[in-house]
C-alpha cells in the first residue's frame, strides 16, 4: 500500500487553539491548491490521548497533526491539523480522518486551506485500525501512525484577511490607512507670528 506524509485540522475546542497558532505563524506564497492522490499515505500523531472507558466504543472530533514516518508516500504543509473519529473494535482503534486545515507559510505571506478528506488509518503490520492497549485500548498523545487517502485530496486555497491587510501594508510602504504619517502642519507659533 503506498506510503504519503500528512498533517491535519479539527473542530474541537483544542482546534481552535491549534487553528489560532496556525494563523498567528508566519506566511507564504504558494500553489492555489493543495493536493494529494488517492492511496497516498501520510504520517500523523494524535493530538490528545485517546482512551475508551465505561463501554464508550466511539469518539468524534479528534485531533490528529503531521508526523513522521517510514510509511509516509507524502508530506502536507507543516502547519496542519486534521479532524477524525476514532471507533474500537476490540484491540483495534479504527480511526478515520473528514476535515483538514493547513496553512502554508514563507517569509511575511501565508496561504490556507480547509476542507475535506477522505482517509483511514493504518498500523505499521499494514492492517487496517491501530492496536491499542490495555482495557480501555488507549492510544497515548504523540502516537504515530499512517493515514492513507480514500479519495484525491484536492482543497484549493481560501482568502486570508490577516494576508490581504499585510500586503496592504506593505503596499502603502509608510503611506495610506494601514501606515499612516502623519501630514505636515504649519506650525501655531508661525501662524501667530505673521498675524502680529
């Protein structure tokens, strides 16, 4: 099975500390669109441990960010968080990965993109599900394992307000609303003087 390298986003309430951090690092200019081929493998970590306790078999919106690994066939930009599901089948954690945010970044310009993905997790023996430990098969935060694409990944890049308001800045270069100088006034003493 090939082997693709992949960082992801999620919709948690740690994804949105995770998203906030990706948006304040710095940016670049890159394609328009982020894509990757269907059964391309991508190395990723869980964000936070992942546990099943109390016959809970399935959890939703966790958090998973690029890692990695042999396996990987692929890279994703280094600021990604992806969003999954994770469902236990005895000593197996089947996870699944629908959203993905990544922001690419270069020098003072960045690039974003969100949205879908298609993608399942595989083990280093190549089955499908990770094996997991103990009663409540747990999966420790920083676990790496491979996440291999189901369908194209092929996200095309979104307006980014903070990028426009940098290049607007840049543009003025010391002018205009962004960067305003200020005008040059006559000075009051003058003014008083010549009416005297």
């Amino acid at each position: 099975m090939p082997s693709t390298n992949m960082p992801f986003f999620s919709a948690r309430a740690g994804a949105s500390v995770l998203l906030a951090a990706l948006l304040a690092a710095p940016a670049g200019a890159f394609a328009a669109t982020l894509s990757l081929p269907a059964d391309a493998t991508v190395g990723v970590e869980v964000v936070d441990t992942i546990s099943f306790a109390g016959g809970e078999s399935r959890q939703e919106g966790i958090l998973l960010r690029p890692a990695d690994i042999s396996q990987a066939s692929a890279t994703l930009p280094e600021y990604c968080v992806i969003v999954g599901d994770a469902q236990r089948d005895d000593d197996r954690m089947r996870i699944t990965a629908h959203d993905v945010t990544c922001i690419e970044t270069d020098s003072a310009a960045s690039s974003i993109f969100s949205g879908e993905i298609e993608a399942s997790a595989y083990d280093s023996d190549g089955q499908y599900g990770i094996h997991c430990e103990g009663n409540d098969c747990r999966l420790p935060a920083g676990h790496a394992f491979a996440l291999t694409l189901g369908a194209p990944l092929d996200i095309t890049e979104q307006a980014n307000p903070s990028e426009e308001i940098n290049k607007q800045r840049r543009e003025a270069s010391g002018e205009g609303v962004a960067n305003p100088i200020p005008s040059e006034r006559p000075d009051p003493e003058d003014s008083q003087s010549a009416e005297d």
